[in-house]
C-alpha cells in the first residue's frame, strides 16, 4: 500500500518508528496511545486494520493522511518546529499549541515566511507551537508560576476555555488589560458574524482565528429503531443513554462542550450527557471484540476533521447539530505593549493564507472575511458567547461541569 508501513502492522510498530503519527491516532479516539504503559500493552495486541475497521473509519484516507504526516516530517528539520526555546533573552516569545492535522503545514508555511521576512523583521524570535495532542499542562504550569506580564510569551495561539479565562491563569493577566486584538477585522467571516452569532471580542482583547466544531458521526448499523440524532437535544434524550463515544481525551473540545450544555440545558443536561456516554472498554475486549458482539457506541462526537475519514456509503454518516456545532476557538493572544513589534506576526497569523489551512486542511472554520471555508450557510454554530464569559468565572463553570458530568457516569 506505501513503502512505510503494512495495515498489518500493529499500532506500536508503526507509532515506534514513526513518532510524528501519534497525534493523529490520539485525535481519532486512540487515548491509550497517549499513555506510554498502554501503547506498549494495547498498541502491540491491535493491527491497524483491525483499529480502524473497530473505529469503522476509512482505511484509505487514513492511511494517506498517515503517510501525508510522515513525508511532511521527513521534508521538515525539526529544528524548524521548536526554535530557540531556551533563548529568553529573544525580542519576541511565542508559545502554543496547533491541531494536529493542519500543524505541520501552518509550521511549514511559517518557517518561509519567517526566511522572507528576517531582514524586514531585524528581531529574534523564540517560539514553541506543539501538537495539539501533547496537551497545554506545560502552558498551564507557565502561567501559574507568571508573577508578572514580563514572565509571559508576547503571543499565544491555543484553543481553551480554562487556559485563555480561568482566573489563575490566563485570565488574572486579561483582568490587567495586557492583551489586544490586533487583526484589524472590521468584521469577521460571514459565518461567525451574523444575526446569530458574532466571535469579535467587544472589549477587543482577544482574537479568534478559526474554530473546532463538534459534529456527530453515527453508526447507522447499531441504531436499532431509533431514529438519527439531529441535535443536542436527542442526544441527551433517554433514547441514547449508554451509547455516545465523547471526545473526553480533547480537552478544549470536551470543556467546549460541557459549557454549552450547561449554559443551555443546566446541570441537568450535564448530567443527561454523562448518562448518554458508553462504557469504557479495556484494552483486552477490544482485542476479542472479533469473537464476541462488542458494545459500539452509536453515536460519536468529534471534530469536523474527522467526519472525512469514513467510509463512502458504509455505516457512519456525519450530522450537522441542527441545533449549532458547538465550536472550541482558536485563541489568538497578543501582547498590547509590544504591539509595533507582534503586528507583522498577527497579520500572518490572521491571514488568508493561514485561514485556508485552517478551514481547508484541516475543516477549521476560519474567522478570516476573504476565506470560503466551504460549510453550508445552513450548517450553525453554538457559541458559548462573550457576555456569558464575561459574566462568570469559567474556570469555575468548568470545575462544576466536570463534578456533574463524573459523578452521572
């Protein structure tokens, strides 16, 4: 099939000697690739046909975007990806993290426009962007130990609502006023600035450049009777207790989605949406599922992206939440201060170019007026909405949420 890996191959094999795929494995539901202990135990007892026919993703447009990853790593030094991140002593400091699928061309394409730029920009540049997947604990861990504006990067691009407006993070420098929006948007893209829907931060503090919408795939076969889910609402019904696959692993998805739900359905609805998620299953029944009838979650909730990996006329249909995707945002965080020097960083950063790969590599709607991000104008989004943020402590709601989400399991 391609010169670098069998779908006979076990999960660690090919993980093993091709690190740069991990991500992508973690970002389809493979949370036991995270940890070390169970990608040994798990990714050695599990083919990669055998994952992805349990997954009932499409093994053709996996496969290629594994091979995709692995030849853009081998054209890419990996000085290029993480630069100078020991050098403090830099004019300008840039930390974040980027989705999996678009990081590596967003990364690549900044590294060129940097190589166009260094004599324009006359400046040293210290900058960390890692994969989604790796988390933002390390992000978490700087910001609480930030006594001061000077003790944190000048630019931070990241999706999540406790790391961007928790009040002992991020969100004890924005009640100092130390950021702004710099994009120069008068407005947004048509998607995200309407009748219903508007992402531009009235305070103009904050700066959106895409977003991560959570669609639903359902498996057809196993919907025994029931009609397909076509909002938030069904899927908190009764109806589908015990058979929703959540994306729990993705943090700024998962916290995304609790808020929504609690703001529109109370805690009630929070704990109707920890009803509604299946059972865990260890590693070692997925490893027999072949010989007995597994529990397979009839509806699963996950990023846009990855709606076109399935199979053409197979099982799995993705839906659109007639209701409103509810949407994770890409964060753009810049320092008012040193705005002379960060305007030509935010001005790539919210470019169309950027936008494209955000909305056509990756299916991350973006915020950019010039970019058609190809979603149907019938397709909505649920945003949990600026004066909802500014009007409670989120860090706080999302601390709540998780109590009553744990405890309704």
């Amino acid at each position: 099939m391609n010169k670098y890996f069998n779908i006979k191959d076990s999960l660690y094999d090919i993980t093993e000697k091709y690190p740069e795929t991990l991500s992508l494995f973690v970002s389809t539901g493979f949370e036991d690739m995270r940890d070390e202990e169970k990608r040994k135990s798990f990714g050695k007892a599990i083919s990669l046909e055998m994952a992805l026919s349990m997954k009932k993703i499409n093994v053709e447009t996996f496969v290629g975007r594994l091979v995709e990853i692995i030849e853009e790593k081998k054209n890419i030094v990996d000085e290029t990806l993480i630069q100078n991140t020991e050098n403090k002593e830099a004019d300008i400091r840039i930390d974040g993290v980027l989705p999996c699928p678009v990081r590596i061309p967003l990364m690549d394409s900044f590294n060129k426009w940097m190589d166009e730029k260094k004599d324009d920009l006359n400046i040293t540049i210290d900058y960390e962007l890692k994969a989604a997947s790796s988390g933002i604990d390390w992000l978490k861990e700087s910001l609480e130990n930030a006594k001061s504006e000077k003790d944190i990067s000048d630019i931070f691009i990241s999706a999540g609502f406790d790391l961007f407006f928790d009040k002992d993070l991020m969100g004890k420098f924005k009640a100092k006023g130390v950021f702004k929006d710099m994009t120069g948007f008068n407005r947004l893209n048509a998607d995200f600035y309407n009748e219903y829907i508007n992402l531009k931060d009235p305070e103009s503090e904050y700066s959106i450049i895409g977003t991560v919408p959570a669609v639903f795939l359902v498996n057809r076969e196993e919907l025994k009777g029931r009609e397909i889910p076509r909002s938030w609402k069904d899927i908190l019904s009764e109806e589908f207790e015990n058979a929703v696959s959540l994306p729990i692993g993705d943090f700024d998805l998962f916290n995304a989605i609790l808020l929504n739900i609690y703001k529109k359905y109370g805690e009630d609805g929070v704990r109707k949406l920890g009803e509604s998620l299946l059972k865990s299953m260890h590693p070692s029944e997925m490893v027999k599922s072949h010989m007995k009838k597994m529990e397979r979650p009839v509806v699963t909730i996950m990023p846009y992206f990855f709606t076109k990996m399935t199979k053409e006329n197979g099982p799995m249909v993705a839906v659109w939440p007639s209701d409103g995707a509810i949407i994770s945002p890409i964060f753009l965080l810049t320092k008012k201060s040193k705005e002379k020097e960060i305007k030509p960083f935010v001005d790539f950063f919210a470019s169309k170019k950027v936008g494209e790969i955000l909305a056509h590599n990756g299916r991350f709607p973006s915020t950019n007026p010039e970019v058609d991000n190809m979603v149907s104008k019938d397709n909505k989004y649920m945003w949990l909405g600026w004066d909802y943020i500014s009007e409670n402590d989120i860090g706080e709601k999302i601390k709540i949420c998780e109590e009553l989400f744990n405890e309704s399991i």
